[in-house]
C-alpha cells in the first residue's frame, strides 16, 4: 500500500475510536482499530497527537462532502433535491461535532493550537448547494445565495446537540420550515396593495 493510502487507511479506522473515547484512546485501541502493530502507527505518524491532527484534518475536509452534493440528481424536484443536500450536511456536521466535542471533552488544549476555517475563504460546499439551488430561483423569495447561506445556518442549529437538546430536526424539517415557513397557511397575514391586511389563503 502506498504510503499516502495507508495513511488514509489508518486515519479512516482510527475516527470512530477518537469519537469515542476522544484523546483518552490509547495507541493500543487505534493500532487495533486499523488492524495494525502499533509500532506501523509510528512509521506512519510522528505520535498520537500527530493522528489525532490527522483525524481533524480529515473530518473538516469538505471536498467528499461537496462532491457528494454535486452528485444529486439535478432532474428531482427542488424540495428534493434540498432534503438530500441538508442529508448530507447533517451527516458532515454530525462527524466534525462528534470528533471536536470528544476531543475537546478530553484534551481541550489540543483544540486550542488548530488553525480556524478563514470565514472570507471560499466555500466549496455552499458553493454546490447554489450550484444545486441556482436552476430554480425563480421558486425562491430570497436570492439563491441567500436561500444557501440560511439553509446551511439552519442546519448547523438544527443539528447541532447542545442547540437541539439533543432533539436534532430531520432533514425534511429544516427544508419545510426554509421553503414553507411555521405558520399555518390558512391563517397568514395577506399585505394588499393598500397596505392593509387581510385574513385568508395564502396561494
């Protein structure tokens, strides 16, 4: 195996190790994990921390991830396509908090030297959401890129266990609450050209 592939062999067996007992998991249950001699792990990487940088690294990285969106059928229809996309989003949220809170919850100071995402750098992921949204603006109220921007808040809150209580909302949710809103259509205020308002159905 090519040393770049055993590196991503090994990072991929070790990840549910870390979620679950964060720092805390001992050389010996990652080297079990990757179906390795722990003496292989060292060849690989420098130490622990060097996998446990590894790991981050590998959940953050949002490529697999936009990939994965930009491969949903464009031929579904627009709420559709939404639900797999927040699908998607929810999963790579649920893996990143997995991994940060057990580290964090065990070696706090090992998050404290990582280097944070550049807000004002691109964005490859939202940027195929739009990609994905863009076809059908005209369904949209909003700008798509607004549309994107509050869809990917509301899911970050929305899945998110400390912001859900532990109650995250399921992918038809969120995109039910983005497009249709919480209140009962029936009973929306309706703004006439006057500026008054009425009580009806909302077309």
């Amino acid at each position: 195996m090519a040393p770049d592939e055993r590196r991503a062999a090994i990072v991929a067996a070790v990840t549910p190790v870390f979620r679950e007992h964060g720092a805390n998991a001992t050389t010996r249950q990652l080297a079990a994990a990757a179906g390795v001699a722990e003496v292989t792990l060292f060849r690989v990487f420098r130490d622990k921390d060097a996998i446990i940088d590894a790991v981050v690294e590998s959940v953050t990285e949002v490529g697999p991830w936009a990939a994965a969106v930009q491969g949903i059928d464009p031929t579904l229809p627009l709420r559709s396509r939404l639900v797999q996309a927040t699908t998607i989003l929810q999963q790579r949220i649920g893996e990143v908090v997995g991994i940060m809170m057990a580290i964090g919850r065990t070696r706090p100071q090992r998050l404290q030297g990582m280097r944070r995402p550049d807000p004002q750098a691109p964005d490859p992921l939202l940027d195929a959401v739009t990609a994905m949204v863009e076809p059908d603006a005209s369904e949209l109220r909003l700008p798509v890129a607004d549309s994107c921007r509050l869809l990917r808040a509301m899911i970050f809150a929305g899945s998110h266990p400390f912001i859900t209580d532990n109650h995250p909302l399921t992918p038809d949710e969120i995109v039910d609450v983005l497009l249709d809103g919480i209140r009962v259509r029936e009973a929306r205020d309706i703004t006439g050209p006057t500026g008054t308002t009425s009580r009806g159905r909302n077309r």
